[in-house]
C-alpha cells in the first residue's frame, strides 16, 4: 500500500469515527417527547332532543376535559334537566346511572308539531343553561324502504365484498323550507350476554343473557341530511340510508328514522358535517367549534357545546334476506358457553348498546 493510500484510509477511518460519536451524542442527547396536557375550562356540552314519538327522551350532560391523549368528556352529574313547551307543560327528567345521561319517563311528556320546546339545565354548581325554543316541525312518512345487493368480485390485491345498499323514498310537502336528518338502528341478539376470547383456540367462552336481549348497533359519526331547496314538492327517491355487512347468514333488522328539522337545527348538523368531513386538503375550511342553540344564563358569554332539537320523526323498518349473498360470510369466531357457568346468566342492561327492550317491529 503506497503512502498516499494510507493517508487517504487513515481519513475515511477518522470521519467514520467522527460519523459514529455524531450519531452517538445525537442518541444520547433525544429525550422521548411526553405531550403536557393543555388545561382548559371545562365546557358543558349538550345532546339530546324531543320528538312526536313516544318517549322516554335523553339528555346527556357532558363537560370538555384537559386536552391530552388519555383525554375523556367528565360526566356532568347532579344536574336538574327539565323540557318545557310553550303551552305549560313540561317534565323534569331523571339521571341514569352511571351519571351524565337524564331521561324522561316513557308515559311523561310527548313532542307534538307545531309546539315550541325548550331546555333548562341547573347544575349542581348552581349554574343556569336554556336553550333557544324549537319549534317542531311535522314530518312526511317513509313511504318505503328497501335494499338492493352489491357484490364485488375478487381480484388478484382484493378480496370479493358482498354488502347491501339500504334506501328509502319519500315525498317533500309542497311548502318550501323542509329540513331533513336520516339514521338509523340495527338490532341484533347476541349468542352471549358476557364473553371472553380464548385466543389458544380461536373461540369465545360466553355466559348467557338471563332474559331476551338485543345489542344495538349505530352509526354515531354519519351525519345524513338534505334540504328540499331544489327538490320542493318532489318525491325523494332512492336517499341513501346505511350499506348492511354480510357477517351472517342471519336476516338483518334495521330500522330508519326520517327526521323534520327546523332551519337552525339543519345548519348546525351541516356546519357538523362539513366538520367531520374535512379531509384535512389544502382548501378545506380551518377547524372551528360548531355554535349550537345552548347559553349559559348564570355567564352570559361562556361557550357551551351542542344542540337540543325539536323534531318530527318517521320511523319504518327492513329486515335484509342475507340468505342470497354471494360467496362466504365474514364470520367472527364462535362461541361455545359451558354447561353450568358462573354465574348462571348475565342481567342484560339497558344502555346505549344493548337493550331488554324488544324492538318495536321485531318479529321473530
């Protein structure tokens, strides 16, 4: 090796060494980040509404927390929750356990179009809330509802899909300024009550319900609305409702409500949806919070988050002959429930995702 060779690996040697101490005092010096919460005042945030329907209504109480990545909504309870209409009548609701979710009885007070309805909240802090009087607004039924199949073949990077397309038609009174929300409620009965995955055999051990019990299942992030501003006095054809899974052989049981809502009500779920709907593009509009009806009496001035509606309802129904689908299900694992368990069956709650309740339409 010639001196000039030499020289030149002695330096690559050199800045190599440099390259790792570098890379080492940059290793050293990288503290993991741990985000600090931002603390903020909590915000009281509403949801709930009356409606022509029979009740019971809820009201869920809600309050912001310190924005952190274990954040969560506090629950606000101890608040009394009262409905009125502009006729005198009205019904204080009662709290649910856990907290936070307030409820009418399901013979108390009942939404009637045309009526003015309003909310007021004192808190256990001795704060005042009322909302702004909704009038409700009559609703045109379902006229029908109905599914067709889509199915999508396999290919060489897919595998085939089998869903089917929900819809309903209706007709838009001849008056303009009709406001309408659409969703809907899938009602299943579980094969147990409680279960526990035994990943060592791909099943589940489960625990009967101790009576008839149904899970619910929502779509609680769609916001499904339209305005009869091009359409007045039109029939509404083929309005996209839900897309039904094909994870059983079983018929699905859905059921759709059609909603009249008033003007405001309208804009604030369009102001929601255009919300959640932002893509995060260069020309999408800045995040902002959504202005709902709700002030605070007690402090005039302090935001308050959410909306308490008044509106018409049409409630219709669609059982989904899946038997037809094409290909396999998407079955989940099974599950087996020993003979005897402990304990022997498993109270079936009322809540948000399950229900004693039989559906009103449920047939089988």
């Amino acid at each position: 090796m010639t001196t000039k060779n030499i020289t030149n690996t002695r330096r690559v040697v050199k800045q190599g060494v440099a390259l790792l101490g570098l890379t080492a005092c940059l290793l050293a010096c990288i503290t993991p980040f741990q985000p600090s919460s931002v603390s903020v005042e909590p915000m009281l945030i509403v949801d709930g509404q009356v409606t022509d329907q029979p009740g019971p209504y809820t009201v869920r109480l809600t309050r912001t927390s310190d924005y952190s990545i274990k954040s969560v909504n506090l629950l606000e309870t101890g608040a009394t929750v009262t409905i009125s209409d502009n006729l005198g009548n009205q019904e204080t609701l009662k709290e649910q356990a856990p907290g936070g979710s307030y409820q009418s009885s399901a013979n108390g007070l009942r939404g009637v179009p045309g009526r003015r309805y309003k909310l007021t909240i004192l808190t256990k802090a001795g704060k005042r809330y009322e909302s702004e009087s909704e009038v409700m607004p009559a609703v045109p039924p379902i006229k029908n509802v109905y599914a067709e199949s889509n199915y999508t073949p396999a290919t060489a990077t897919t595998n085939q899909k089998q869903t089917w397309s929900v819809y309903i038609d209706t007709k838009d009174p001849d008056t303009l300024g009709n406001y309408y929300k659409w969703s809907w409620t899938h009602y299943e009965m579980p094969t147990a009550c409680r279960k526990t995955f035994v990943a060592a055999r791909s099943y589940y051990t489960g625990i009967s319900c101790c009576t008839d019990c149904w899970d619910i299942t929502r779509c609680y992030t769609c916001v499904n609305i339209n305005s009869d501003v091009n359409i007045n006095g039109k029939a509404i054809s083929r309005q996209p409702i839900a897309d039904v899974p094909f994870t059983s052989l079983s018929r699905y049981y859905l059921e759709v409500e059609q909603q009249a809502l008033s003007k405001n009500a309208y804009l604030f779920w369009k102001s929601v949806q255009q919300l959640t709907g932002n893509t995060g593009g260069l020309f999408d509009v800045a995040p902002s919070s959504v202005q709902g009806n709700i002030k605070c009496i007690t402090t005039p001035g302090e935001p308050v988050y959410g909306y308490f509606g008044a509106a018409g309802v049409s409630v219709s129904y669609l059982y989904v002959d899946r038997t037809e689908g094409q290909g396999g299900p998407d079955l989940d694992f099974p599950t087996n429930i020993p003979y005897p368990t402990n304990p022997s069956c498993v109270v079936c709650e009322n809540s948000l995702y399950r229900t004693p309740i039989k559906p009103r339409f449920w047939t089988y």
